[in-house]
C-alpha cells in the first residue's frame, strides 16, 4: 500500500466524514469521533506541534494509554514528516532515559500526571527535553514546570494557524512519501539496552494491508484496543490496519473496565496475547466451580458435546444430525451465553500471539464458537508474517507465511523471513542492524523452527536458548526451555514458568503459581492461608504443581527429542515475578538469565538436591517504595518417564 499514514486519514475524511473511527468511553459513556472530527483534530494539532518548533523528522514521544487525542497527535506529528516514538506507560522513569536521550527527544506528548510526574522525574537526564504536553489536566492546576503545557492549550494554537493558513495541513501531508520513516518502536531489551527499530508508512501498510486481505476484513470491523499502544502488536491492530481499512476503534475507560467494554462494545475483530484468554478462561472455570450441581451438570455435559463436535464445525468438516442438533442445543443453553458474558458474541476473527497457546485452551475457544487463531511475527517484521487459515488452526502451529513473506530455515534451525515489512534499521546501532539483516534482504528471526508438511511454520524455542543436557542419563539431550515453560502454563493454577538445564545434568523449574485461581482452589478445600507466599509453600499446593509438572514430563517423553527436557526437580517462589523488579520485560516475557543471576542461591539449592532452602528478596512497590519478601521455600523431586514411542 503506497502511502502515508496522514493521506489515508484525509481520504477516509473524504469519502466517509460522518462515519464513525473512534470510540472513547468517559464517565461511563461512549463518545463517538467521526473521520471528519478526526482529520480536524489532527490539523489543529499538527499547526499547533509545527508552531511550537517540531521539525521534519524529529522524533516525539507518546506515553499513555488508548485514547483518540493520543492517536490524533501521532498522525499529527506524521503530517509534519516528524516520527511518534510511543512508550509504555507502566515503564519507571529510569526505563524511559535511554529511549528519550537515544532518540534525542526534545517534545513529549503524555496521557495524566503519572506521566508528567515521570517526565519531570528524569528531566535532568534528558535535557534535551522542550516541551510536555499533558492530554488530562486532572491534577495538574498548580504546575509551573518550564515547557510543560496541556493539549488543550496547544489545539487552540493550532485553530488559530490553521484558520490564518488554509491548504497549509494538506500541503505539509502530501510531502510525505510512503519510504519515510513512520515511526519507532523500542524492542523490550532482555539482553541489555532497548534497541529502537524504525519503520516507514511502507513497511507499516504493507504488513496491515496483507494481513487485512488474508481475514477479508472491511470498515465494519469493531476493535477494542486496550493493550499498550507502545506495543507493536496493539499499534499493527488499532493504528496501521485501523487507517487501512477505515473500521472503528474503541477505546476502554481504563484497564480496569476492559472486561465490562468488551461486552459492550462486542468487537468483531479481537487480538489478545494467551494471557488474556487463560485469564478469561480461568474465571470462567472458578465460576463454574462455585456454581450449583445442576448447572455445573449442564456446564459440563455441553462441554463434551463442544470438545468433540465444535472444532470440527469451526473447520467446515462434516458432522453428523445428531451431533449439529447437541451442539446447537448447547449453542442455546450455554456457548451463546458464555459467548456473549466473555464479550465475543460477535468476534468474526480472534488472534492470539507472543506466546505458545496451550491445546487445551485453544480448544476451549474453538469449542464454543469462537474463531481463534494464531499468528507469527516480531516489532522487526511489522507483525504480520504467518497466519492461520480459518480452517486450519492448529495449536502447535502458527500459521502459513502470507502474502509477500518468504521463509527459509538456516542450516542450525533459525526461521528467516524476507518481505515488505521489515524494519528499516535498529536506530543508531549499525552493527546490531548487521547482525539481523542480511545483504540480499534477510530477517534473523533469533527463532528455532521448521515448516511442517502442511507449509505450517512450528516455533521451538529461541536459538540462543535451545541447549543440551550435559551428564546424567540425558547427556547430549536437547534442552528447549520455552517450550517445557509454555506447557507448564497451559494449566491454569500456573502463572509463570523459569526452566534451567542448559549445560546440566537434568531440568529444574521455578514456578509461580497464579493466586487467583489456586486460591480459590484452596478456598474450595477450607485450606487457610495468609497471602501470596504463605499459599505458595502450602504443601497441598506443593502436590499440586507437581501433578502437573509430571503431567507434561508424560507428554514430553513422548517426543524423541524432547525427552531429555522432562523437569526432575521444582520449587513454587515466595513472590509473583514482576516487571518493576526487572523479573519480566513490559511485554511480560520472563528474563531468564536475569533470574536464574538473581536468585542464584535457589537454582544452586535445587542443583544440590536440597529440600529447602532460605532466601529474602528485595522488591518494589507501585508508590515505588522497596521492601523485601523472605521465605524458606521447598524444594521437591518429581517423576520422569522413560522415552516412549507416540502413538501412530
């Protein structure tokens, strides 16, 4: 798609100016902003950025979350040639520095006070910073900051140069070309500082578009975004294919309502990561725990009927009349139902990625009628390189390479992928940009994996993290800790998974259980407890996850080459891993090594065959206040399984 970001929202405000693009709910009702409002409001802005000084490609920062005047100052500063750098809002000052000083940042656009209030923080580190414009001036009044300023204040700027200077806003759009940088994303930077990986309204639309032709999506799409915007995947679904396809976007009030705006809003077109649905998922099965006999009864014999008919139906494979006529007489009693109390009552298409979704789960949703799907892609691909067919979804897959994608696996196992979406560079770091993109047009995806019979891409691990056992009965046994931790977390009582073995003579895990669902599964067997860590070392608990840990080390001995990876030893932490302790990037993927250095102590401990172990770790609160956690923790052996043959 050869254009720009800008010249999309001005056609779109041509053709349709009284349809709806954006939806923001305040005060618990839902305003509606038309493409026409939309184009005024990024040509007020944009006239007030250019009179405050922002310069053709110069970088802003946007920190926040989902909200139209938000979204309205990144097309803004696109119509100017200058580049949105959007940030996570639950990153800590320190995290934003390096970001701002290596993209010398000198206008920053935030969502509230927390966001000024962070700004303001790190302002002697970042000198270069001019000027902060705030979106909510709640609490702001008595603020006398040099070059802090509100939206509002800019916008009437803006109204006054554009109404002295008509033409001016679609002169400065159409200097644009589509190979112009768009906008920078920081990847979440596990091995060191963030990297920052540009990209041009090219790649960006190029991606959209594709991904937009593969699922026939059109402008009657509903979308709720409520994922960070700093996230390529929320900004891939509610930026670049929002302005490609012209749908609606609606923004929730705030994280805390997104549960109760999804069902109001009833998107047609959802993306969550597996998170989200395991989530989703597990409040469903503690309520059905707590329910009555006889719906419980009901619950569960309806399930049976959606596990073995719904996937079929999902997949256009025939079935039988009395298995159509159960299915919809549970479509009646309890999938439309839950559908509609999940909010996906109208979901056409649903995606999950990030991480591996468990079969289970992925079933589950299939089961009673939604779409769910999976997709395969990174920041530096622009999102889009695989993706599942509707009737082709398949749990240990992540789909087909789709228009304009091309793979090919590396003699040690690597996917590379070559399309229109790649970054442009990693921003001011040529010799990392080197290292991931070859001279004839090649991505290091970093990722291990091969192309199956069906020309469906499956992901093992990480390259760098696939090891080998060394000694033991396993010696040279492969080791692929993502994947044994992503089985782990296909059961829903746990959260987190942290899996050693590489260059050892066995696997050992460090799990975090997920509190709500363990508690209320302790609840349901009157076992007390006080707190996170006290139910974490319940040894009741402790029974618990090893079920489950030898439940995958069964599934593992199944696979020949996966065998050597069956975990022999585990312990429950103190204390939920968190990303403001550095545990967790903001994308909520475990940083191994950071780990396995900070709680030394435990892996040596499990490693020596150790039954407990002491430990005390410092940690951070949101007020950003410290404390510490301590706990003698347990340290408990489990079974594993000699390799076995799968069955045929």
């Amino acid at each position: 798609m050869k254009t720009t970001f800008p010249q999309l929202l001005l056609q779109h405000a041509a053709r349709r100016p009284q349809s709806p693009a954006l939806r923001e709910k305040e005060y618990g009702i839902w305003q509606t902003h038309t493409w026409a409002d939309l184009a005024q409001l990024v040509e007020t802005v944009a006239a007030g950025l250019h009179q405050a000084g922002l310069q053709r490609h110069e970088h802003m920062v946007v920190i926040g979350a989902n909200r139209p005047r938000l979204y309205a100052t990144m097309l803004a500063a696109q119509s100017l040639g200058a580049i949105p750098v959007p940030l996570y809002q639950d990153a800590v000052g320190a995290e934003c520095i390096f970001p701002l000083n290596n993209a010398e940042v000198r206008f920053c656009l935030v969502e509230d006070q927390e966001q000024v209030d962070k700004l303001l923080e790190i302002r002697e580190q970042c000198p270069q910073i001019a000027r902060i414009f705030y979106d909510d001036p709640r609490g702001l009044r008595n603020y006398k900051e040099e070059g802090l300023d509100a939206l509002d204040a800019l916008i009437e700027a803006g109204k006054a140069f554009a109404a002295k200077n008509p033409g001016w806003f679609q002169a400065e759009v159409a200097k644009s070309q589509p190979d112009d940088v768009a906008a920078m994303f920081f990847t979440s930077g596990t091995t060191g500082n963030p990297k920052g990986v540009v990209h041009t309204h090219s790649t960006l639309l190029d991606r959209a578009s594709a991904g937009a032709e593969f699922d026939k999506l059109t402008s009657n799409e509903e979308v709720l975004a409520y994922l960070p915007p700093a996230w390529i995947g929320q900004n891939i679904f509610s930026y670049a294919q929002w302005l490609a396809c012209g749908y609606v976007v609606n923004c929730p009030e705030s994280a805390s309502t997104v549960t109760i705006d999804l069902k109001e809003v009833g998107p047609t077109y959802y993306f969550a990561p597996p998170r989200i649905f395991e989530g989703l998922l597990t409040s469903v099965m503690i309520r059905m725990e707590d329910a009555g006999t006889l719906k419980r009864k009901m619950f569960e014999a309806c399930m049976s009927v959606a596990k073995r008919v719904g996937p079929a139906l999902m997949d256009g494979e025939a079935v039988s009349t009395i298995d159509k006529i159960k299915y919809a007489l549970g479509n009646l009693l309890v999938y439309g139902p839950l559908r509609n109390n999940l909010g996906f009552s109208r979901v056409r298409v649903a995606y999950t990625a990030g991480e591996a979704i468990g079969p289970d789960l992925f079933t589950f949703y299939r089961s009673i009628g939604i779409n769910l799907k999976q997709l395969y892609g990174s920041t530096e691909t622009a999102v889009f390189v695989c993706l599942q067919p509707d009737n082709q979804a398949r749990a240990d897959t992540v789909g087909v390479p789709i228009r304009g994608v091309q793979i090919k696996v590396a003699d040690n196992g690597e996917i590379l992928v070559k399309s229109a979406g790649l970054l442009k560079e990693y921003y001011k770091n040529p010799a990392a940009t080197a290292e991931v993109l070859t001279a004839d047009g090649w991505y290091h995806t970093s990722d291990a994996g091969f192309l199956d019979a069906h020309g469906h891409l499956k992901i093992i691990d990480r390259v760098k993290d696939v090891g080998r056992i060394q000694g033991g009965a396993n010696d040279g046994a492969m080791f692929a800790p993502k994947y044994v931790e992503n089985k782990l977390k296909f059961f829903p009582h746990i959260k987190e998974v942290v899996a050693l073995g590489d260059k050892r003579e066995k696997v050992c895990v460090m799990v975090n259980i997920d509190f709500d669902a363990v508690g209320n599964w302790a609840e349901r067997r009157n076992l007390p407890y006080a707190g996170y860590t006290d139910l974490a070392q319940k040894p009741e608990v402790y029974e618990l996850i090893r079920e489950c840990i030898e439940k995958v080390n069964a599934d593992l001995a199944t696979d020949a080459m996966l065998a050597g990876s069956q975990v022999s030893r585990f312990l429950v932490l103190h204390k939920e891993l968190d990303a403001d302790d550095g545990e967790l990037t903001r994308t909520n993927k475990v940083r191994r090594g950071f780990i396995a250095d900070k709680y030394g102590v435990l892996v040596d401990a499990l490693y020596a065959g150790r039954t407990e172990q002491y430990i005390e770790t410092q940690v951070k609160f949101e007020d950003g206040r410290t404390g510490s956690v301590s706990a003698t923790l347990k340290l408990m052996d489990t079974k594993t399984f000699p390799p076995v043959k799968s069955a045929a």
